[in-house]
C-alpha cells in the first residue's frame, strides 16, 4: 500500500445524530465524532460547510482525487428521506478522506474537525509552486517514471466507468421505484387492516372482544411491527444510496481522468510551440531578419527576446511533464485502491440487503402460518 494511503484502524471518524437546528433559518447539523492522531474530535457542521470543505481541497490539490458529496438541493432540505441520505453519504465522504495522509492531515480538514469556522487556504501561493508541492508529498510517484502497465489501469478503468455508469443509473431508478412500490404496498395494508377488516367484521357480526381466539384482523394487527414501512424503506434505502455514492465517485474520478487527458493535449501543444520556437531561432540565427521585422527591431535583440521565450517554454513544458507523470501514476494506484473499497462497500451492502430479505422471508412464512393455524381452528 502507498505512504499516503492510511492504516485505517489509526482513524476512527463517524457522522451521526443529525438534528434540525430551530433558529429563524432552518437547517441540519451533523456531528462529526472520532480520533486520529492528534486525539479526539467531536463537532457539528451543515451540509454547506461540507461543500466548503471540499471545495478548498479541489482548489488546493488539483489533478488528485477528492472524494464525492451529494450535490446540492433547491429544496425539501429538511425531508426525513434527504436527511437519512445525505448522514450515509457524509460519512461516506469523512471515512474516504481518512484513508489519505495528505487529505487528513492538510490544514483545511484538521481545522474543519476542531473549529467551528473553516478558514480559506492560501491555495494561490501554492499553486505558483504546485509541481513542487506534488514531488514533496508523493516523491515515490515523482521517482517513478510512466510504464504502459499504468497507462493500461488508468484506461481500462476508464472504459469500466463510461460502460459501468448507464448500469447504475438503471438500477438507481429501478431501486427507487422498488422503494415507491414497498411504500404503496404497505400504504395498502394498513388501509386492508384498519378499515376494511373491521368493517367486514362488522357486517359479518362478528363479535372480536368475546372470542379466545385471534380473528383475521388481530393477526393483521400482530404483524404490524413486523412490516413497518420506515426500517422497509430504509433497507431499499441503502442500496438506492450507495448506488448514488458510486455514481457520484465515479464523476469524480472520470473528471480527474479527463483532466489528465487535457494535460497531455497542454503538453502535446507545448512541444509543438516549443520546436516551432527553436525553429524560429535558428533561422534568425542563420538569416536573420525579414524585411518588416528589420524596422521593428535588431536581429541580436530578436534572437535574445526568442530564447528568453524559448527558455520560458521548457521551463513551463518541464512543470507539465512532472506533474503529468506524477498524476499518473497516482491516479493508477488510487484507482487499484479505490477499487478494493468499492468491492468491499458492494459486498457490505449485499450482506445487508441479504439479511433483510432473510429476516423478512421468515416473518412472513411465520406470518402465513399463523394465518392458516387461527383459520383451521375457526373451522374455515
């Protein structure tokens, strides 16, 4: 595993206990709670300093994986459904940044765990620097020069994503449809449970209160805390989420591919500039200058004037090609690491979806044999 990659049992970070503060301006606060190895943490943030935060580290670490947030909503912030989604999501995001030294440790996360109020970084005066920075935090991928085996990871998983995205997006409508449907059909028994089975009792004569046994509706009203809508929707609700947080992860790092490949186009033209430059001088050099040119200036100030530029794109060609090389070779171990943690949230919520379907096969195969014992001793 890579240096900038952490042990994760050396961290411990949980959102939880999202509560709606009741001021004139409504909103949800989560708590943030922990350790790691400058000690405990405990504190709440909004969703919009989450935003905050992650858009001082993209500034702050261009070309480098950041992990995703849910995106931003025009309304019903306060709808239990948004609230549940963004608390799995937000967790999601703190335990992503816990496995990078160089997400965790920066200023902009360490300030956001233990003060109130996030502080802007001095990104610009990194940013003059930025190649430098790079080898200083990542010198083993700066060391390390391109290979095809890199290149091959970071394109195959490109095509995994373009080919992997229309899947999930199915699934997602499909999982929220499958939650509307569990909805309705719960919707639908309590209505069977409360109005109809009494009032066909009712019209039967059939006296409940004086009977030892369970009628029909008892039953019904037996196997309510078996169904109950809420934990229905938010066993549906766990793989709808997760299926988002992929989707969201993988616009994450599509972008960072993406930019890489703009890079490359930047570096591609650089060196198209530059020889068209050398080219230039030589030629000055040998012939010296053009009729125009010779009213403008003299052939000693040209070619002087044409190094310097000459001399100010190797330096900006060179900044490209470390960062270039740096990126990629990131970029192909992230993606073989963010690889394992995506096979493992999979598995997790398989195992949890799996659990329930269990647990909700035996309640109704309970369920449907009482059902059948209470009518058999009835005489029906």
């Amino acid at each position: 595993m890579q240096y900038n990659i952490i042990e994760q049992n050396k961290i411990v970070v949980n959102v939880v206990d999202p509560k709606i503060n009741q001021n004139q301006d409504e909103f949800v606060m989560y708590n943030i709670e922990g350790q790691d190895n400058q000690g405990n943490f405990q504190i709440q943030h909004r969703f919009s300093e989450f935003y905050q935060l992650r858009s001082l580290l993209v500034q702050k670490w261009q070309y480098c994986y950041i992990p995703s947030l849910p995106q931003k909503v025009v309304q019903g912030n306060l709808s239990l459904q948004l609230i549940y989604q963004r608390l799995v999501m937000l967790n999601h995001f703190m335990k992503q940044l816990s496995h990078f030294q160089f997400l965790w440790y920066s200023n902009e996360v360490q300030i956001f765990l233990r003060q109130q109020q996030i502080q802007d970084s001095n990104s610009n005066e990194q940013q003059k620097n930025y190649a430098d920075v790079l080898i200083s935090t990542f010198p083993d991928f700066a060391e390390n020069a391109i290979d095809q085996e890199n290149e091959t990871k970071i394109e195959q998983f490109f095509l995994f994503i373009q080919n992997a995205t229309p899947i999930l997006q199915n699934y997602r409508v499909n999982m929220k449809n499958k939650i509307n449907i569990s909805k309705n059909y719960f919707e639908q028994m309590n209505i069977f449970k409360n109005f109809f089975i009494p009032e066909y009792e009712v019209i039967l004569q059939i006296n409940v209160e004086n009977q030892n046994i369970y009628q029909p509706r008892k039953i019904f009203e037996d196997d309510e805390n078996n169904c109950d809508l809420s934990e229905n929707q938010k066993q549906f609700y766990i793989m709808y989420i997760q299926i988002k947080i992929e989707l969201n992860e993988f616009n994450v790092l599509n972008e960072l591919i993406q930019k890489r490949k703009e890079l490359q186009l930047d570096i591609q033209s650089l060196n198209e500039q530059l020889q068209k430059q050398v080219n230039y001088v030589s030629e000055t050099q040998t012939n010296g200058l053009n009729i125009i040119m010779k009213f403008i200036t003299t052939k000693e100030e040209e070619i002087e004037k044409s190094l310097n530029k000459l001399k100010q794109l190797e330096k900006e060609l060179t900044i490209k090609v470390q960062i270039f090389n740096l990126i990629t070779n990131k970029l192909a171990s992230d993606v073989q690491f963010l690889k394992q943690i995506f096979l493992e949230n999979y598995q997790n919520v398989v195992r949890q979806m799996s659990r329930f379907f269990k647990q909700n096969a035996q309640k109704s195969v309970s369920y449907y044999q009482n059902l059948l014992q209470q009518l058999e001793k009835q005489g029906l």
